[in-house]
C-alpha cells in the first residue's frame, strides 16, 4: 500500500488490508495488488475527497479501479464493489471459454484447433 504525500494511518491500513483479502472468495488465482492512496485538493491545504486507487495482477489480465469518496473507509468499499464484480466477470469468461460445454460443442460442429506441419507453412 502507498499513501502519496501523506502518511496513512494504521488502522486504515487494515481495514483496507482485511477488505483486499476477501477477494479471495471470488478469484482464488490473485497474483498480487497494490493499493495507492491520495488526497485530492492536497496541495492548496483543502483536501476535498480521497482518492483509493488498487490494481490487481491476474494470470493473463491486470484489474485497476479508482473510486473517491468523503472518506477513505466509503471509497474502499466502492471499490470493492467494482472489484467483486470485475473479478467475477473475468472468472466466468475464463470458466465458459474452458467449460466442457463449448469444447463438445465446438467438436460436434468440427471447428477445431487446426494443426499445420512445418512443410504446409
């Protein structure tokens, strides 16, 4: 987690930190993330919202969401909202892509993976 010019407290560290670890429950193949914090209006001493920002490695795809809010508690949940269903999303194409279904299905309609020999290149 990084916090942009400013340090972030403890507590807010864990409660994004045990938010993060619930994804889990909806892609169990999670590479890595990072998270990015920012105050947005830090510069002229009135900060008018907060600014969570996390991107997600997954095997073959990066997820990145960026929601702000009054306050950093609210925009982590609007992210994770956003997140649950993208990482959703991604789990059922990659499911239906692979799923017996469509591989019977495309071998009945003879649409298969063709396969060339060096010399018909």
């Amino acid at each position: 987690m990084h916090a942009v010019k400013f340090t972030a407290d403890q507590s807010l560290l864990d409660f994004i930190q045990a938010k993060l670890d619930k994804l889990d429950t909806f892609h169990d193949r999670i590479i890595s993330g990072e998270v990015f914090l920012r105050l947005e209006g830090a510069d002229s001493n009135k900060v008018k919202e907060k600014i969570v920002e996390v991107r997600l490695l997954l095997p073959g795809k990066e997820l990145f969401v960026k929601e702000h809010d009054k306050s950093f508690e609210s925009a982590t949940d609007r992210v994770m909202d956003v997140l649950k269903d993208k990482l959703v999303r991604f789990k059922q194409k990659r499911n239906d892509i692979s799923s017996p279904a469509i591989v019977e299905a495309r071998s009945q309609e003879g649409i298969e993976d063709e396969v060339f020999e060096a010399d018909e290149l």
